[in-house]
C-alpha cells in the first residue's frame, strides 16, 4: 500500500540528480549551470524544488515571472534569479526581492536603469538579451550600438550576463539555422563585451542545445530546463522520468451493460458487465479532457487501465475490468507508464504542456 493516499505529484530528487548529472557530462568543469524553474518548476514546485536545485550545485536559477522569483526568495533560496518577463512595471519589485531582470530592449534598459538609480543601486545585476533568429525578445544590432554608447553613464546596472535563446536546436533538420544563431550571438555578444570594462557571463545553450552543441558554444553557462525533467532530443532512454502524478481510487463499481458512465453518458458499458473505478482527479488538476473515453491508460497494480466516459472536473473514472484493484490503490496518470512522452503524442502536444499543466492544488512530494 502507498503512502501517499491522495493526489498527489511525487517528485523523484534522485532521478533529477541522475538527469543532472547526465547533463553535467558534456560540460567542462567550469561551466556555470542555470536551471529554467518558470512556470513553478515545469511543474515540480517552485520554493521547496529550488532549494534542492540549491543544495545540489546550480549556480543560478530563472523565472518568467516576478511572483515566481519572490516565492523562491521567500523559501530563501540565495541563488541569484533571473526573471525573463518581466514588465516595465514590475521593476521596483525585483530590486526589492533582490532578483535580476532580463532586459530586451532599449526602453526597458533605460526604465531599469532609472529605477536602479532612484533607489539607489550601483552595479544592480541584469541581463541582455540578444535576438539572434527567434524574433521572440532581445536586441538586434543596431539597438546595441546605442546601448553600448549609453553604458558608460549607467552606473546603476552592470551587466551580469549577455544571453540569447535557440529556436530549434534539437531539430537536426535546422541545424544551418542553428549554427547562424550561434555565429550572430558571438558577434553579437563580443561586440557588446568590447565596451564593458569587465567581462559580462555568456550564455546561448538551452537543454537540446547542451546534448547537440557543447563544443562550439558552450560559452560560461548553460540554461538547463526540459531536459532536467527527462526529455533528451538525443537518446530518451539515457534520462529518467522525474515527476509522477498519481492519485487514489476513491470507489469501485460493477456497471451492468447499457449503463452509461458519468456526464453526458459518454461511456457506455458494451459488456455484460464493467467494473469501473472512480479516481480522485480530473480536468481541474490538469489530467487534459482530451484524454476521455479511451483515448489515453493509467497504470493501476502493474496494469494499464482506459479512461471510460468524460473525464470530470474533480474526478474521472477508468475500465478496471479483469485487474484486482480496490478503494485506495493508487493509480499512476503519467510517470513510468504511461510517460509524459506519451500523453504529449495523443493530445498533439509536447511534453512540456503535460508537466507544466498540472494545477498547484495538487500537492508536490519530493521523494529522496
Ligand atoms: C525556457 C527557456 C529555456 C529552457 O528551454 P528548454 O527547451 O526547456 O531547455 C532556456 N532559455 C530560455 C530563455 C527559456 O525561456
């Protein structure tokens, strides 16, 4: 019998530290080591989960959101944070709370910096984003040239890091693509160092990025994310799964056939007779509707059990039919079987939706 008799998101430390460690293992030893936590940790939790990333060598850690960064602050975790997208108005709060902003553009350069000086700061650590093929955020030349013009009199801010982001680094097919980003960003970012008195952290290579371009650009640092939570671009068998969503039987029936199960009658019963088991989670936890009737298995007592009817809000029910389950088991939504990989093919989706779409009333247990 499990433990844990409630829904619950188990996270396996010692998995990450594998899927950590496999990472490590194209970097050389001096290589800094980001981790993305945006999105409450892809889903694995965002104050309790970065103190373990603390514990475990991460130099530094970075966020979306200003309330994501203050969370980790408030577990008190020192590590400096990077948040990535930030509003203008969220500036003085950052200063607050200590964290670092990611700035893209001329306008939010010279607003941060303003608000730097009016409280006060010398050097207040940022970040310069570069725009290097993603057409997402970040500077493009010409803007640089006058950013660079304006550094000398913008004594509030210094700039920690210069940094840009891939677009399709796991996609072999882009590669070209990818290696004009790689040239850009050097261009770009030593440009930009050629004005500082003091050499900023450089930084390009996302997760897909480490496992396929660790030689040519590996540069100071390196921004870890999907592939901590065990996705590799390059062999999926070399990491392992690090968070499991499983969640209790709450009741088990036998329905009779022409019965129907649950809302809308979606499910009905074609067999003399069904026996069905009533979970203790549903679409508002983040188990996707999609998955109803059928279209997805959880793993229940070393079986694979289908989803039988609509998947409610707060609960959905499973075909146990022929496997010996009673109230209380726990079923497994995703983890080892199925895996997030699978779950992301039948909605159409990739496995980082499944992990980050895991709602925060489900408690994270973090298993050592
Ligand atoms: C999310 C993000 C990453 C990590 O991407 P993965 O594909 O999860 O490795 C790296 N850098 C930036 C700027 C990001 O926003």
């Amino acid at each position: 019998m499990s433990a844990n008799q409630f829904t619950h998101l188990e996270i396996n430390v010692s998995n990450i530290k594998h899927n950590l460690r496999y990472f490590r293992s194209f970097l050389s030893e001096k290589t800094k080591m980001l981790v993305l936590v945006k999105a409450y940790g892809y889903g694995h939790g965002i104050g309790d989960f970065s103190r373990i990333l603390e514990n475990n060598g991460i130099d530094y850690l970075a966020v979306a959101f200003p309330n994501e960064g203050i969370a980790i602050r408030q577990a008190g975790v020192q590590l400096p944070v990077i948040v990535l997208s930030a509003g203008m108005e969220d500036y003085p709060l950052l200063i607050r709370y200590r964290l670092e902003p990611s700035l893209p553009c001329l306008e939010t350069f010279r607003r941060f910096q303003s608000e730097a000086a009016a409280l006060g700061e010398h050097g207040y650590p940022v970040h310069i984003k570069l725009d290097t093929g993603m057409h997402r955020l970040g500077f493009e030349k010409t803007e640089l040239e006058a950013l660079a013009k304006e550094l000398p009199l913008a004594r509030s801010v210094r700039i920690a890091s210069v940094f840009s982001h891939f677009a399709a680094s796991g996609d072999p097919s882009q590669d070209d693509f990818t290696k004009t980003q790689i040239a850009r960003f050097q261009a770009l970012s030593s440009f930009l160092a050629s004005y500082l008195d003091y050499m900023p952290l450089r930084h390009l290579l996302n997760s897909p990025g480490i496992e396929r371009f660790a030689k040519e650009a590996q540069y100071d640092m390196v921004r870890l994310g999907i592939g901590l939570y065990g996705m590799s671009y390059v062999d999926r068998s070399l990491l392992r799964p690090t968070a499991y969503l499983k969640t209790p039987i709450l009741q088990v029936k036998t329905v009779r056939q022409g019965e129907t199960i649950g809302y809308a009658r979606a499910g009905k019963i074609t067999v003399p007779a069904a026996k069905i088991a009533t979970l203790a989670i549903g679409y508002a936890d983040g188990v996707n509707r999609h998955l109803s009737a059928g279209k997805a298995c959880f793993s229940v007592n070393g079986h694979r059990a289908p989803t039988i009817g609509n998947i409610c809000m707060d609960m959905c029910m499973i075909d146990v039919s022929g496997i010996d389950v009673k109230p209380g088991d726990m079923v497994t939504v995703f983890g080892d079987d199925p895996t997030i990989f699978e779950l992301a093919d039948i909605l159409g989706t990739i496995p980082y939706e499944i992990l980050t779409t895991v709602a925060q009333r489900v408690s994270r247990v973090y298993v050592f």
